[in-house]
C-alpha cells in the first residue's frame, strides 16, 4: 500500500515542500524584485529630500559659491561669525556706507569686525545686541538705508561710451548717478532683491529720480519703468 511505503510518501512530501514560485527560483524573478526595491528607494529619497525643505532649508546646504562661501541673498539665512557668502558681502557694503559709517570688512568674511559693525547697529536700533544677523536686525538694516526713486535705460545707446568711460551694452551692469564719482560702490535694494554695483554713467535728469540703472542692473533688481529702491552708498 502507498501509505507503507516509506519512499513514495517521500517524494510526496518533496512535492508538496517545493515551491515553484519562491523568490529566487527564477532569475526573471529575481530581477523584478531588484528593481521594484530599487524604485521604493528612489520615491523614499525623493520624500526625504521634499521634506528637508528644498534649497537652503532645513536638512540642505545652500549651493557653495567661489571659495566655498554660500551663494545666498541677504535675508535667506540669520548670519554670524564665521559665516562666508555673497550675503555676507552685501552687508559688509551696507554696513561701511555713507548711511552708517560703520567699519566693516568689504569681503564675504563674517569677522570679528562685521560682528563690532553688527553690534553697534543694534545698539542704535535699540535691540538686543548679540552680533547675529537675525530677522529683527535685518530689518533695522534695511529700515535704515535710503529711499529713492529709479529708473532704468539703455536701448538706443548700446555702443556708445559711458561718462565714465564704460562702453554701454546690454551686459553692462551699473547705475547713472548725477554726482557721486565713477567706481563708487553702491548696495541696491528693490523688494526682497539686492545687487552689488557701482557707479557708470550720469544721470538721471528727471527730478524725483536719485539712480538710473543699466538694463543689466534693472534685469538683477527686476524693478519696472521706474521704481522706488532702497540705496547704500559704500565709503572710499
């Protein structure tokens, strides 16, 4: 009888144990595994990454400018000692112009001497004095830089020479002032953007207007036909 026979009920137990669709029985098999592992991988770093808040958010670095500083706006990020970036350069001008009078480096170094410049900001905008960069000094920055009105030019003179010298295109990045010498260095602020330029040209001759702009400093700045801008103008 099959049931005494010890080698049949063998082989049927074999049967029965084997299974024809095991991961691994079949290399197709195994291969449309792999790559539906490797698909849940992706869509689990690309959550991650959303969730790290995108450039210059939290758990990203910002893109690293020349030298390894951050190329980052004014306003993107708190700043403090140490720190090293376009950012930091921006406030650096701010910080030595006309306005201020303040005696801050003019690099893209957060030093001890930004920090004593920062410092003394504070203390005249009556806030915590802590040498960091936060929201509620930046604001007092900014709050302190003159308003102006604006405008821009360019088609039509493209070729020709500026009064200081410059030959004008669209690639020309600059501002016309009436009195300030040529090379001055200047700190632009429209809305939530800055440049850093200087002084190209003369003009403009239309009262009520301090700053005409190249085409290539009014496409930086993004302001229209004529706008009202916040200056700094940087010390010799």
């Amino acid at each position: 009888m099959d049931r005494g026979n010890p080698r049949r009920q063998a082989g049927f137990n074999s049967r029965r144990l084997r299974s024809p669709d095991r991961i691994g029985s079949r290399p197709d098999r195994l291969a449309l595994w792999a790559l539906v592992m490797a698909v849940v991988a992706m869509l689990v770093a690309a959550g991650s990454a959303e969730a790290g808040g995108g450039s210059g958010g939290v758990g990203t670095a910002p893109p690293k400018g020349n030298g390894g500083c951050e190329d980052t706006r004014l306003g993107e990020r708190e700043l403090s000692r140490g720190d090293c970036g376009s950012d930091v350069l921006t406030l650096n001008w701010i910080l030595n112009s006309k306005e201020f009078g303040l005696a801050a480096g003019l690099g893209e170094e957060f030093d001890v001497a930004t920090e004593e410049a920062v410092t003394s900001l504070q203390k005249v905008a009556q806030i915590s004095r802590t040498g960091v960069v936060d929201e509620d000094t930046r604001a007092a920055l900014i709050k302190s830089m003159r308003k102006d009105g604006a405008s821009w030019y360019g088609p039509g003179l493209y070729g020709n020479d500026t009064a200081c010298g410059n030959k004008f295109s669209r690639k020309l990045v600059g501002v016309a002032h009436k009195t300030l010498p040529c090379g001055t260095k200047v700190v632009l602020k429209y809305k939530n953007r800055f440049i850093r330029t200087e002084v190209v040209d003369r003009g403009p001759y239309i009262e009520g207007r301090r700053w005409d702009l190249t085409y290539a400093a009014q496409q930086k700045l993004r302001i229209p036909g004529i706008a009202t801008i916040r200056s700094a103008i940087v010390r010799p």
